[in-house]
C-alpha cells in the first residue's frame, strides 16, 4: 500500500469550509462532489470527523479541473517474491 500524498496535508475545518465558499457550493453540493452526504461534510467543517485526505486530493483534482498523477504500475506477485 503506497503512503500518502506527503505534499498534501490533512486539511482542517477551516480549509474544508473555506474551499466550499470559495466555489460557491452548498453542502451537499460540496458532498455530492465526492459522493458523500451533507451531513459529513458539515461534521469536516465543525471538526466533530476530519475528512479523508483521498477525498480531500479528490475534491481538490475535481474542482481545480486538473487530473491527479498516474498511479505506477505496482505486480502484486512481486511483492510477495521480495519477502
């Protein structure tokens, strides 16, 4: 399993909301973005849940209308013949 993104931190409440007015999106817009509901994306902006960071990346990608890296090519057979 590949680690996060190091060059993108976990985003804070304040983040969270601040991209979805900056876009002029309502909750469950914001929400519907990365198929979540408009309660979650109330509890990330209260900071009672944090929000995942893939779908922090995802939202960011979306909204930016650029397209994330390309994932390297990973053989899980190998992995297994490097124990």
């Amino acid at each position: 399993m590949d680690a996060p993104n190091p060059n993108l931190p976990e985003p804070t409440p304040t983040e969270v909301k601040t991209l979805r007015e900056h876009h002029r999106l309502t909750r469950w817009e914001f929400g519907q973005l990365v198929y979540q509901t408009e309660r979650a994306v109330t509890a990330w902006e209260q900071g009672t849940r944090a929000m995942p960071l893939a779908l922090w990346e995802l939202m960011i990608y979306k909204l930016d209308g650029t397209l994330p890296p390309r994932a390297e090519y990973h053989n899980p057979k190998q992995l297994y013949l490097d124990l």
